[in-house]
C-alpha cells in the first residue's frame, strides 16, 4: 500500500514512524513534512490547504490512501477533494470537520445528540458578551467559535480578561467552568462504526503545575492509572457513538478521526471539546503503544469497512511525550536555532526513546528550530515511572538555544499505583 500524509509537525512523524513500521506499507510520503519525517518518509512540497493540489500529488504518487493529519486542511475541504477524486483518503469532510472549525457547530450537535458539555452561550455582541459573563460567574471560560490552533480559549478569574478576549472574538461561545482532571479520547470512525484509542492525558498549560498560557501541548502520557477502567465504555456510549450517529443523520458523516476533549467532574463526564485529527502530543503517545499496523486501520475507516477491523492490540507498556518548545512560546516563538544531541538520542536511548520533530527543516548539515513547538521526546517503558524517566534522559541530551519544557509531564500519574 502507497501512502501519502498531509501535514508536517510532530503528530505526522508519529503517523510516519507508525506507518513506516507497517509491512503492509510500500511506499511512504509525507508532504510537506519536515527534518525528521524526512528519515521515515519521502517529502515533497505541496499546499496542504490546496484541496486540488494534494489530489494531483496522490494522484502523481498512485497513492492508495491520503491522510490528512492538521485541522486546517481538513476545514477547508481537503479530503473532500481526495475522495471525489475516487482515492481513499482519512479525514472527515469540510462539514463535518465543522465539529472542530466551529465551537458553535460543535455544541449545537451536542445538543441534539443528548452529549454532556458544559452550558453556553454564543455571543456576537457586548451586552450578550456581559449578560453571559454575569451569568456564569468566575472562572470565565471565553472561547473564540473558529480555529485558533489551541489558542483561542482564555479561562480566567480576572472579569476584565475575560471580557477583552471575548470582544477581539467575531463570535464567541461563554460557558460554564468545568472542574476536574482532563481526558483525551480519540476514535476511528467510518460514519457509522466506531473504535476507541487508548485515552491519554494532555499538559496544555506553558508552565510546570499548569501554570502560564494554553498552548497546543506540552506533553503527554497513557494509560492513565488513576481512571476509571469503564472510563472508554462509557464515553463511547455517551459521547463518542452519539456524536458520529448525529453527524450521519444530518447527511454529513465523520469519517477519520474523532477527538474527544473530556473533563472528569464531579458531575460526570463533560465535553470540553471536539477535534477532527489525531490530537498532539496525545497521538505521539497513543501509537507508541499501538500493536495493531495502522495502514490497515485508516484505509478501513477511510473505505466504509471498519466493522471488519479485527481488535485493537495493545502494548502493557506505557509511553510519554515531552514537547521542547522554541524561545518565547507560544507568543511569537523565535525560530532558526540549531538543534544538537539528536544523534545522541538516536544512539542511545533508540528504540525506547525517540525524538519526533514538530517545527524544524534541515539547513545544510543541522536541522534547526522551524515553528513553537520544536520537538516531541517520547519513550516508552514498563509503566509511566520508566517512561518518564527515559523520555527526560533524551530530552537533557537535546540542546536548543532559548528552549523550554515542562519536568512535570506524568509526575503526578506516575506516583499512583
Ligand atoms: P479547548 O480548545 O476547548 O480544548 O480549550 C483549551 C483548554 O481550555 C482545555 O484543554 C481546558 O484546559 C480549558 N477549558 C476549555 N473549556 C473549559 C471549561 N468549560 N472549563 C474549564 N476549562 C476549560
Ligand atoms: N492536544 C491538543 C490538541 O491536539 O488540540
């Protein structure tokens, strides 16, 4: 099988190593990728969010299936022109990507399909903006209804914070402060079936104890030790197969991959959010520990064939992720630095620990920093104690001028039994 991947940050590279590891997979390529993808794939340059020119790419490569890894792509109908094109492509729909273009969108299908998220209101005026503010008191949670790359949301005790983001905001959803541990759970759909990933925890706060900005990710880790085992079950029943029969029976199908953002309150399980696309860092973590090849499974949800997927294998292991991010992330990060100590890792720590690159492209013979987030260091160990600790020898090895990292990714999880 020919396989050709949208996209070029660190979820890719995971996506990459997985499908470069899959004897079904012949050929692999990523556009338009980046330094470290360039050593499981073969790159070439493409306009990810032109739904013509990755058809004519898959096209020229006989790919025999496309995925689209980033949201962006996916919103603008990227997958739409793929599949019109008559080649399997995972990713759902410019419409049914909505589910994460739109905040809005996404609650409105919550509603209908009986999902539990928080309360809200969708503002696009001052006086709306303060009545929903007044309404739901301290913390605010003010969220920007289109992308804004993880970005777009300000929680905050401080009213006149909260209230500055939500008038620089077109629209805006204002809703209810959601108390409790956060849980990501993916799904490969195909519309209609519907398979659960391993959950894993996601650190999205800059600074160590979830101090500092949201950002995309600073780190991640599964299993998680302190859940609940019936935690999968019950999200698939309440959330997960709910959302994907809302979608079908609207006439707009999710196809791919289904994120679920949860909050675990003392009220039960809520939505935070949905995405469209395998979650980063999450995904970094969740393949480490798949044993299923994962060509297999894509081209299933891509081809309507899903209810044929034998079960999905495990590995016992656990794995975490720790996102070295460039100087001044996530305001205006500074790009251009070179990074050194990949090799070092690569001699080392491989194959328990690996480093999978976000934002970075090959300058002569270094590879230098390209974006925020920089670099993905995952391991994998015999629980998260292991892991964590081999995933932060490999980050020590890594020198990038200005750069920063949480040293609390797990900690917490790793110290319950
Ligand atoms: P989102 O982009 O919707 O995932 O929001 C980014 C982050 O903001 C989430 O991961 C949470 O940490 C936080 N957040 C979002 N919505 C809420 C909420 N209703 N209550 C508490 N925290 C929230
Ligand atoms: N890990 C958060 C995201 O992918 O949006």
């Amino acid at each position: 099988m020919k396989v050709l991947v949208i996209g070029g940050g660190a979820r890719e590279h995971a996506l990459c190593r997985s499908l470069s590891l899959d004897p079904d997979v012949s050929a692999l390529y990523c556009a338009p990728g980046n330094a470290g993808i360039a050593e499981v794939a073969e790159l070439r340059p493409v306009d990810a969010l032109d739904g013509d020119a990755v058809c004519a790419l898959a096209t020229e490569l006989g790919a025999d299936l496309v995925v689209v890894g980033p949201e962006a792509p996916l919103v603008a109908g990227v997958a739409d022109a793929v599949r019109a094109a008559g080649i399997p492509v995972f990713g759902p729909s410019g419409e049914a990507a909505q589910l994460e273009g739109s905040k809005a969108f996404a609650k409105d299908v919550m509603a209908a399909a009986g999902v539990p998220t928080a309360r809200s209101y969708v503002c696009t005026t001052p006086e709306e903006v303060d009545e929903a503010l007044d309404a739901f008191g301290a913390p605010y949670v003010v969220k920007d209804d289109g992308l804004a790359a993880g970005k777009g949301v300000v929680v905050t005790g401080d009213l006149a914070a909260a209230r500055a983001h939500a008038l620089g905001c077109d629209r805006v959803v204002i809703e209810e402060y959601l108390d409790g541990p956060e849980v990501s759970l993916f799904a490969i759909t195909d519309g209609v079936t519907v398979v659960p990933l391993q959950p894993a925890q996601d650190f999205k706060r800059a600074l160590d104890g979830d101090e500092g900005p949201n950002t995309g990710g600073m780190g991640a880790y599964s299993p998680l030790p302190w859940a609940d085992p019936k935690l999968v079950d019950e999200v698939m029943e309440l959330v997960l197969q709910p959302t994907v029969d809302e979608l079908r029976h609207r006439g707009t199908p999710f196809s791919g991959l289904l994120y679920a953002g949860l909050a675990i309150t003392s009220r039960g399980t809520r939505v935070i959010e949905f995405n469209a696309r395998f979650g980063d860092p999450e995904t970094q973590v969740v393949l480490a520990r798949l044993r299923t090849p994962l060509a297999g499974v894509l081209l299933n949800a891509a081809n309507g064939t899903l209810d044929a997927q034998p079960e999905l294998r495990w590995s016992e292991d656990a794995a975490v992720t720790v996102v070295i991010a460039s100087h001044n992330y996530p305001e205006t990060p500074r790009t251009g630095d070179v990074i050194e100590g990949l090799d070092e890792v690569a001699a080392e720590d491989a194959p328990d620990a690996y480093v999978l690159h976000a934002g970075t492209r090959r300058e002569g013979d270094a590879v230098v920093s390209a974006g925020g987030r920089v670099l993905s260091v995952t391991a994998t160990g015999s629980d998260l104690a292991q892991a964590r600790e081999k995933a932060y020898k490999a980050v020590a090895r890594i020198r990038l001028d200005g750069s920063q990292h949480r040293t609390d990714i797990a900690a917490m999880a790793a110290g319950r039994p």
